[in-house]
C-alpha cells in the first residue's frame, strides 16, 4: 500500500520513500534530527563532555580539592596533565567537576526557565486584554530588577545559598521572564491564525490550544531562547561566583575557575584556557543542537535542507 | 510635451522593426535550487504592438510574473535568463542595473498587484510621481510637481490637488492603485507591464481602476501587457491573449478566438471550470483533473499531459510547440510578428473544433470527486464500511424524502429554520493609544442583520471586503460575541451560553475558512488535523482513526496521505482537509467563509462540486460567504447582498440574478467581468464611483447613497432628502423579494 505514491510533492515522495508512510511523528522527528549534521557532531561531543564530568571524577585520581601531594604551580606534565594551581588543585581534577556543576547549574536553569517562561508568556499572549497586561507587568518587574544584584543579595542571605541547586533556582526565578516575553510575542501573531479559530470553532479549550497549536508552532523561537538561556545561565553563575555568592570552595564551578585564573592568562595558561575552552565547547554544541532540534521539529524546514 | 516625446521615442525604434514596441524571443528562465534547476519559464515567444494589448493568462506558477519580471530585469542574480527580450528593437536582457535603469520606467514600466507595498508610506503621493518623473527628465522640482498634478488627472482622481499633498495610507486601496497607473505613466513609457493589477481590490473598485487604466493608456497609446488569472478581466481588456501552462505559452490568439474556439485542451478547460454569471447554475464545473506540474519534475512531454483528458502516447512522449492550425488541419508554423494568427501547443489541436468543456471534461464533471489526488479512484471502493453504507442509505431517504417536497423550496417558505438570526449588531471599539486606552469610536462591523439558514440549502452573504460578512459569519458561531441580537440554532439561543455550554453544540456548526494555508496547523499532520475536533470531543483514538479514513475518501484524498504534512498538498487538497475536518463531527451547519477565492480556477471547480456533492449526500446547510457572483450564483439557493454592516436585498438566487432591485446588488453584478470578449464588452453596465467608506463612519440614512448611481443621477433634490435623513428597512417594495432601497427598481442586467 505504501507503494501508491501519489504525486502530490514529489520532493516530499523521495524523503517519505524510505521509511513507508506508517511512522509515527517520533520517528520523522527522530530521522530529521539524524540527518543535521551539525546537531549530531554537537550531541557527540556533548555527550563526550558529559562522561568525562560524571564519569571522570571516578577515574582521576585527584579531586578538586588541595592535596598536599599537589606540588603547586606546576605546568602540564604526566602526573597532572593539565598542570596544578598555586594553592595546589589538580586542573584536571577541578575541570570535572567545575564542568559537572556549571552543566547541573545551566540545564536546569535552561528547562525551568524554559518550561515556566512558556507557559507564562503563551497563557498572557493566547488571552490577551487585560489578562495579558497583568501578566506582562509581572514579568517587566522581574526583567527591570537588576538580575544579578537580586541573585546576589538573595543567594548571600539564604542558608545552602551557595550549592547548586539553590544557584539554579534563583537563576530560573528570574530568567524565566525573558522567555516569557519572547513567546508572547509569537503567540501573539500565532493566535491569530485561522488554524487556532479552526479549533475554537471545535471546541477546543484555551488549555488545548495553548498546548496543542501556540506552543508547538512556537518551538523554533523557545528552543533559541532556551539555548541562549544555557549560555546566560553559565556567565550568570560565573558571575556570581565571582562576587562571591556563587557556588563556593571548596567546591568549584567553570566561572569561578575563570575568574581565579583572570590574572595568570599569560603566566599560567594551563589555569586559563581549558575552562575557557570548556565553557566555549558547551555554549557551541547546545547552541547546534537546538538549530539541529529547530529544524527536526518543523516539518517544513527539513524537507528542503538534506 | 507629451508629443514630442513619443515621436522621438518612435525616431530612436530601429527600422524593420515596424511598430513592434516589445518583442520576446525564446526567452527562458531557470532558477537554481536545493533540487536541481527550477526551469520557471520556457522559450517564451511574443510581439507587442504599439497601443495593443495583450493578457497573459495562467494559474499561480505558470511563469507568467517571471516572464515580465525577466523583461523588466527585475530577477534576483541568480537566475539564469536566456533568449531575448527587445524593447523598441533594444535588447534588454543581459544588461547590467544601470543599463537597463535607462529603460526601465522610461520606455517599459511596471504596475504590481499590491498597491499597500509599491509605494512608500513615508513620502507623500505628489512625491513619488515626481520621483518618477526626475528620474528620466531633467526639470525642476515644479514642473515636476506639475506633471504629477497632470498624471493624477488622467487617471481620475478626484481633487488631485489635494491629493498630491496626502500619504499613500490616507488613500483607500483603488486610490492607491490609481497613484501607481500614475507613476507607470509617468514617462510616458511605450510598453506597461500590468502584474494583476486588480487582484487585492474589490470588484467594484476594480472596474474603475481598470477603466482608469484604460483610459490613460489611449492618451498616451502606451501598449500593455495585462498578466492575470481572471479570464473575465482578460475578456474585457485585451486584443490579444496568450494562455501560459507549466512555464510555456500553450495557447495566442486574438482574444475572440482563444475564448469561442480554443484549440489547446487546457484552455477549453479553464474556461469550463469557471462558474458563470451568465449561465444557469444547475449545470455542474467540469473542474481539470490533478494540479499543475511541479516545475522541477515537469513531464516529458506536453506539461499538459497527466492532466489532459485526450492525451495520447504522443503527448507524453513528444513536447508540441506553438502552431497554428491551417484549412486543411495541418499544423503549421507561423512568425511571432503574425499577431492575428491563433497558435496553440497541443499534437491534436485541430480534434477540438468547436469542441465544449462538457464534452472533454465530461468525466470530471459527472464521476469521481476524487479529482486531485488522481491515484485514490481505485482504492475508493474497497474500504467501504459498514457504517458507511448505513450512511449512505441514511442520505438516499433523505435524498427522497427532499425529492417530494421540492416543489416548495424555492424560497425557503414551509420549513423550519435551523439557524436564525435577529438584528445582530456587532461594533468592535477604537481606544486611544496610551496607557488609558479610552474608547474613542466604534467600527460599526455589523448593524443590524437578519438571516434565517433553512435545511439542506445554501445561503450566500455576499459583499465586498469589510462589509462584515466575515464578522457575522463568526457571529453566527459565537466565535466573536454580539453588541446585542440574537443567535438561534434549533431553537436554542446561543448569544446567551457560555463558552462551555456552546461546546457540546459546536459539534453541529462548523467552519471552513478562506485560506488553506494559514486555517491547517503545519506543525500537525493530515490525520491529526481531521481528528482533531474528534479528540476534542473525546473520542477514543481507535474510532478517531477510523473515522480520519472515512472522512478523506469523503473529500476525495488519498487515505495513505494521512501521515503527511499540510505543506506538502496543493491549495484545492488543502482545503479539502479543511472540509474533512468540519465534517469530522458530523455537523449539521457549515459555515464556508470564501472557501474557493484563494484557489486557482481549476482547482476551485473541483471544490464546488465536492461541496455541492456533499450537501446532496450528507443534507448540510451552508452559509456561504464570498465576494464573487459568479460562484454565489452558482452554488447558492438564496442570497444576502451586505454592503457595510446591513443586508441591502435578498431572495433566491433566480430572483436576484434575473432582477436586482437595489442599485448596489446592480452595480455589483455588472461590476463582474464576464469570460466572454463580446457580452464583456457589449453588456450594460450600473457603475459605482469611489470607494467603501469607513464603517467607523458610515454615512446617515441609507449607507450607499454615498456611491449610489441612482443618487447622483437620478433622483431630485427632494427626493435625495429621504435617503439622507431616513435608513431604508429591508421590505418588498413590489420586486417579489426584499430590498433596502427606497426607489428600487427591478433591472435586467443578464
């Protein structure tokens, strides 16, 4: 039966052609997702990344904390393959885990800013009127609010302020509000199409459309700002740490061992750059991957880009 | 000046040339893409005279903008243009921007279909003509200014003067385009090229800016070439016309002779598919089977041939070129210069001497609605169900039962009116900018409206654009909430429910909307869509899956094609999923708000019928809302004429149509062009002046008077009072059905 194929796209006959016309949407999401390079180079490395800061830990020898059998200042050799602060930390050691706490810190900033955010912005811009007012307001105050003055004065005051968890948490509180406005506006538009009136026309509740029409056709623009968001939410932290409200020693995050080694770029390098590569390494790839995740989605986009 | 200037213009045509301001020859173009080269147009051939004109005929993406854009050198770099395109024996293609900035405007110019886009908000009317003008002449700013006034007198604007001064939005839509003809005329150019220059206006408007054109076209004898869809606007305004299919010219001709005796099937096709105002409505389309061919997979042969109902093993293989047909039947070759011969692009041309639509298309007409997928007519009967069946005897008593009292349907009278509505008003406010968002007017969308929809018949609402036809189709589904009136389905009113409790009663009133492209959600695939009203409504997914697949045969798709995405169907497969998703709950209403105007004729026929099929096989009502006619008389049983917010006459579509009585419901229908070279030009005409006003301020008393032919023409100074000062009610004044004029008269116009 799937033999017959009609002539309606032909350039949409050849893609369908090689899995039968029986897949699920998963699945046409799935192999359109397989088919962007970039994405799936992206999600390797990630991957990468991911086990040597969860994995590694076990492994390594030396944690992040000072050991005295840590001889200080030393450049990358066989014994510590990144090289030893002065204090006497193993880099490498400190490279696990500073990644560990800064990727912990960043996705869930990322998935709760993201999925609040949405929610937010798509219920305000889907009503309009008043409703939408309100709503907006509320998210002005928190946009105006200096975020990182906030971050800092409510991280300092708060007991078990400075794990990651309650870092991540006082960062979703206030970076929701920019994904919040970002969906607003598209659903704002996307409210007005025929498509939304089609299912008001057959009954459907304001949560339905909201969930099923405005939130899908909106994925391209929340899936950039939710990238972006990662990015936002590891200088955030990174900053913080530097103020001192951030996660703190003895443990240790990306931005904090940045910030100590801000002095030494061209004394020490070895205490520099593999954070600062790390940090890049990770901005990069998500931000790939969520074009790869795009473009997966809409079933338009994909068609024509092989 | 202007004199001069066209003898110099006509020293500098070299000799040989003749009178031949623009010549085409062989020219191609092909657009690079992910996919291969896009050829988009294809040895395209033709002359134009000085002072004719010719109409380039075609459905979306047949080449026929390409063509002009490619002439005028308007192409993006990347596209690969071939052959030649010689204006006044200058050839054009090939030269760089600066070149042909010399030509462009000056010789050759351009009108584009949107008025809103091709011109600048941000500088005054009076100023861009006179861009215009300084751009090939070197006067001052006055005379320039001058020159503008001038142009904007010879295309009829009233008060030019002033309007000089105004900005482009502070004119309506047919003012706008008026500008436009203006700075086309500007330098007095030899050759126009109008890309559907009326298609974004209002039928009525678009009679008067296709008469301005005319006009300033015979004062300045510039030729013009007119690319459109609409085979009326070609009937009425060329000598010559020019059919285009699938990147190539398939059919020339003087415009009598492609329109009586087409000598290419496609042609004979288009013109059967088209519902006429001057034909009786019992007879069915004969819509062309299939869509237009992907240009990137275009057929070996003719492009005409998967969707040609003589095509033979010769058309698939062999591609024909454009010839006339001689005495004997021979198919010859004749020269582009020859303007008076007929040549068409098909191996069997000379079998379709005085061949009708009918007697081609018959098959389409009469058989399997399966028209555009091509590849369900075979799995059609198989997957019959049982429920089906049932269904279907269901419709058979119905059909029965509707054949014994036929006899007084006529107007409606004698049976229950399952939706009524009474004096529905809806005004949506204006607030002023700001945080106080003070109510400052009202645009007063609907004033007023009854309507009562009877069982299995179709109302039309018909109307320009911003008449609230749109408005109180919503009204009727409680999609917008009334000022005030009321809404009864069955005897329930709605205007009174919560969202809530309307929910259970959506189920029986559905909605088809106007463009296929925006109403399907491109993120869900076809089964998803049609089953989507079904989840809503909680059904199981088993029985919603089954009844995706009785709902697209139903509408004639492909039921394997339930896992793909909206952008991968034609416009006419589009909106039959719209279709399959209104029905998807069985309703007993359905509301169809334009549903064919944003389809190619071709298409369009084959959704009339499937509409018309499936109010026969499933007893539906429709309230059909359009702004074209020739559709409306066509599918309609009873009509609603609105002009701002009120209904200014109804009756059945015989009464209408045989005789208008309000001068609107007149100039309207005469407003329509015909696809008919000799009616077209012969007919009577009522025409209109100016445009809609602005339903924030909609003019005392009768609201047409500000346009009304009878009001400027007719009437005496005393009797002109009663329109002003008193509103007409919507009464039989002795026409036999209802008007809203007080001096209605009954006119014949068909």
């Amino acid at each position: 039966m799937s033999e017959k194929k009609a002539p309606v796209a032909p350039r949409s006959a050849d893609a369908e052609s090689v899995g039968g016309a029986e897949r699920t949407q998963f699945q046409m999401i799935v192999s359109r997702f397989l088919r962007h390079r970039a994405a799936m180079i992206s999600l390797a490395v990630l991957v990468v990344i991911v086990l040597f800061t969860f994995v590694g830990p076990l492994l390594w020898r030396w944690d992040h904390t000072v050991h005295l059998e840590v001889p200080p200042s030393v450049p990358p050799n066989p014994d510590h393959p990144l090289g030893t602060t002065t204090a006497g930390h193993d880099v490498l050691g400190q490279l696990m885990r500073g990644t560990q706490q800064t990727l912990k810190v960043a996705f869930t900033v990322s998935v709760l800013g993201t999925v609040i955010g949405s929610l937010w912005g798509a219920t305000a811009g889907y009503y309009g009127g008043r409703v939408d007012g309100l709503m907006m307001r509320v998210v002005d105050v928190f946009l105006i609010v200096p975020l990182l003055v906030m971050v800092a004065a409510i991280a300092g005051n708060v007991r078990g302020g400075t794990t990651w968890y309650a870092v991540a948490l006082i960062i979703s509180f206030f970076a929701w509000a920019q994904i919040a406005r970002v969906v607003r506006g598209v659903v704002l538009s996307l409210r007005e199409q025929e498509y939304v009136e089609a299912a008001r026309a057959s009954g459907a509740s304001p949560g339905w459309i909201i969930v099923r029409h405005l939130l899908p056709n909106a994925a391209g623009p929340i899936i950039v700002a939710a990238t972006l968001l990662i990015a936002v939410a590891i200088l955030l932290e990174a900053g913080m740490s530097f103020l001192q409200f951030g996660i703190q020693p003895p443990d240790i995050s990306l931005g904090q061992m940045i910030s100590d080694a801000r002095t030494a770029v061209s004394t020490r390098p070895w205490l520099f750059y593999p954070p600062g590569l790390m940090l890049l390494a990770i901005c990069l790839t998500i931000n790939f991957i969520g074009d790869g995740l795009r473009d997966a989605l809409d079933p338009r986009q994909s068609m024509v880009r092989r | 000046m202007t004199t001069t200037e066209h003898m110099s213009n006509e020293e500098t045509s070299s000799p040989g040339t003749g009178d031949v301001v623009l010549e085409v020859r062989d020219l191609s173009v092909t657009f690079p893409s992910d996919d291969g080269p896009l050829p988009a147009v294809r040895e395209v051939s033709y002359v134009l005279r000085r002072g004719e004109a010719l109409g380039i005929v075609g459905e979306s993406g047949s080449g026929k903008s390409v063509t002009s854009m490619a002439i005028m050198g308007l192409l993006p770099k990347n596209a690969r243009v071939e052959g030649s395109a010689k204006v006044l024996g200058q050839e054009v293609v090939g030269l760089d921007d600066a070149e042909i900035s010399k030509v462009r405007g000056n010789r050759i110019a351009m009108i584009f279909q949107d008025p809103l886009t091709s011109l600048n908000p941000v500088y005054t009317v009076g100023y861009q003509i006179a861009e215009a003008v300084l751009a090939h002449h070197k006067v001052g700013k006055k005379a320039a200014m001058a020159r503008a006034l001038e142009l904007l007198e010879l295309v009829d604007i009233p008060n030019p003067a002033q309007r000089l001064k105004q900005y482009p939005h502070e004119l309506s839509g047919g003012m706008r385009q008026r500008v436009v003809i203006a700075i086309a005329m500007a330098n007095e150019p030899d050759v126009i090229i109008a890309d559907e220059p009326t298609t974004a206006l209002d039928v009525t408007v678009q009679a008067q800016v296709l008469e301005a054109l005319e006009s300033a076209r015979k004062e300045t004898g510039a030729a013009l070439v007119l690319i459109t869809h609409d085979l009326g606007v070609v009937a009425g305004h060329v000598d010559r016309v020019g059919v285009m299919y699938g990147g190539r010219l398939v059919e020339t001709g003087p415009v009598e002779e492609v329109f009586y005796r087409p000598r290419m099937p496609y042609a004979l096709g288009l013109l059967g598919s088209l519902p006429r105002l001057d034909e009786d409505r019992n007879e069915r389309l004969t819509p062309i089977l299939g869509t237009p061919p992907s240009l990137l997979t275009l057929p070996g042969g003719c492009a005409f041939a998967p969707r040609c109902p003589m095509a033979r093993d010769l058309c698939h293989e062999q591609e024909p070129s454009l010839l006339a047909t001689a005495e004997n039947g021979e198919r010859v070759r004749v020269p582009v210069e020859d303007t008076g011969a007929h040549t068409a692009a098909c191996h069997f041309s000379e079998e379709l001497e005085g061949a009708q639509p009918t007697d081609l298309f018959r098959g389409t007409a009469v058989g399997a609605e399966t028209t555009d997928t091509g590849g369900t007519a075979d799995t059609g009967g198989t997957a019959e169900s049982v429920a089906e069946s049932e269904e279907r005897a269901e419709q058979a008593e119905r059909a029965l039962a509707r054949a014994d009292g036929s006899g007084d349907t006529a107007d409606g009278s004698g049976r229950e009116a399952i939706l009524t509505v009474r004096d529905l008003v809806k005004h949506f406010p204006i607030r002023s900018k700001g945080l106080l968002k003070r109510r400052i007017g009202e645009v007063q969308a609907v004033s007023g409206i009854s309507l009562d929809l009877y069982e299995h018949e179709t109302l039309a609402l018909v109307g320009e654009s911003g008449c609230g036809k749109s408005t109180t189709a919503r009204l009727m589904l409680q999609l917008i909430r009334q000022t005030s009136g009321e809404v009864e389905y069955r005897g329930q009113p709605l205007h009174s429910m919560s969202q809530r409790q309307l929910r259970p009663l959506r189920r029986d009133l559905q909605l088809v909307f106007q463009d296929p492209f925006a109403s399907l959600d491109p993120r869900m695939t076809v089964s998803d869509i049609v089953a989507e009203p079904l989840r809503i409504h909680g059904r199981r997914n088993g029985e919603a899956k089954k009844r995706v697949r009785e709902l697209l045969e139903l509408v004639g798709l492909n039921v394997e094609h339930g896992s793909r995405y909206p952008h991968e169907f034609s416009g006419g497969q589009r909106q039959r999923i719209g279709v399959a998703r209104a029905l998807a709950l069985n309703p007993k209403v359905l509301i169809l708000d334009e549903p064919v105007s944003a389809l190619d004729v071709s298409i369009q026929a084959g959704v009339i019928n499937l509409l018309e099929d499936l109010q026969d096989d499933l007893g539906l009502s429709y309230l059909f809302v359009s702004h074209d006619l020739s559709v409306v008389k066509h599918i309609a049983d009873r009509v609603a004429v609105m002009y701002l917010g009120k209904i200014v006459e109804t009756g059945t579509t015989e009464e209408l149509f045989r005789a208008p009585a309000h001068p609107y419901t007149q100039a309207l229908i005469s407003a329509i062009p015909l696809p008919d070279p000799v009616k077209e030009r012969t007919r009577e005409r009522i025409v209109v002046t100016g445009d809609v006003p602005s339903p924030a301020d909609p003019p005392s008393g009768c609201r047409f008077r500000t346009r009304c032919p009878k009001f400027a023409d007719e009437l005496s100074e005393s009797e002109r009072v009663k329109c002003v000062e008193e509103p007409p009610e919507l009464v039989d004044r002795g026409t036999g059905h209802p008007d809203a004029c007080h001096y209605s008269r009954a006119v014949e116009l068909i």
